[in-house]
C-alpha cells in the first residue's frame, strides 16, 4: 500500500510539473515514478519515517501557520534591516520531538522562518534534545523560545498529547526552557 502512494505521489507531482501530456511522455512519466517508487522500497524508504503518510491529515494546517510565519517574519526582517535596529542573539532551545524526521522538520521550520537559524542540533538518546539557534534580533529569539514552532511541531508529529502543557493547534503556545547562550563563543551546546 506504501508503495502504491509513493507511486500516486510521485506520479502526481510529475503531471503537475510536467505540464507536458502526450503519450510518451506520460509513459515515461509513469516508467521513471515506478523505477523510483521501487527504488525507494529495495533502500528501504518506504517505512513510517521515510514516507509518514500518518501526517498527510495535519500536515495542510501546519503548511498553512507555516508560511503564515515565514511570510511575517520576512517583513519584521526588512524592517529590522531597513532600520539598522539588529541585535544578534545565540541560544539553546529544547525540541521535543521524538524522531529524527520531526528533530529535522522543526530544525528546518526554525530555519525557513526569516531571522533564525539552527545552528547546531545536541539529539539525545534519552530525554529531551537542543538546538542552538541565532536570531538577528531579540523579538524573533522570543518567538522561538515562546515554544509555539515546537508544539506545532510535535502536533504534527502526532505527539502534542505527550508534551505537559501542550494545547491543540488553536490553543495558546506553551513556554520552552531555553537558555541565552554567550555570542562570543557559541562552540557547541553545552549540557
């Protein structure tokens, strides 16, 4: 069944770039999907992690709040700049994901917002992992330690229920236990 909706995907996102619809070339649309979708299933792709088609039913909400955010950030970043007002910052901040897909996608999400970026990711085994994380001014560090990116993030994921204090997607953000971080010396996270 996975790799019937690798291949729906696949093929899907194909005709959609494509914009090409002959014979032959959908024919080898179907041909290279298909040496894919197999591909990816002899690699081993095709578990719960490498296709998690257990988020497709919340993934449009958070796509959603996501570019809400990027675009925000995007005109607080040109006023920041266009104003000279930037006050760089470094800081740890926990991630509670459990995955290594969800410890990537909330790394990511942190880093498509403009004014942040993840530095460095500290995974742990056991227990809760940190990010260090720059952002060019204060507002946009507040906004990451205020933990709302993390809770959606771990909604997405389909663990919100496990974090204390966690709140559905409509529900106000939790606060994260980050920690300023000296910027003259950022090294690597320490515990």
């Amino acid at each position: 069944m996975r790799l019937l909706t690798l291949f729906v995907i696949l093929f899907v996102g194909w005709l959609l770039m494509s914009g090409h619809y002959n014979g032959l070339l959908i024919g080898l649309g179907v041909a290279s999907c298909a040496l894919c979708a197999w591909l990816s299933l002899r690699i081993g792709a095709t578990d719960s992690e490498g296709l998690p088609v257990h988020l497709f039913s919340r993934l449009f909400p958070y796509l959603t709040w996501l570019i809400g955010e990027i675009i925000s950030s995007n005109i607080a970043t040109a006023k920041i700049i266009l104003r000279g007002t930037a006050d760089p910052e470094i800081f740890e901040v926990p991630a509670n994901q459990t995955t290594s897909a969800g410890l990537a996608n909330y790394a990511n999400s942190i880093t498509l917002t403009p004014g942040t970026v993840t530095v460095d990711i500290d995974e742990e085994k056991a227990g809760t992992s940190r990010f260090l994380v720059h952002a060019l001014h204060p507002q946009f560090g507040e906004d990451v330690r205020g933990g709302d990116m993390d809770r959606r993030n771990c909604d997405l994921e389909g663990m919100g229920t496990k974090l204390s204090g966690s709140k559905p997607l409509s529900g106000t953000p939790t606060k994260s236990t980050a920690k300023k971080v000296d910027r003259k010396s950022p090294g690597s996270i320490s515990k």
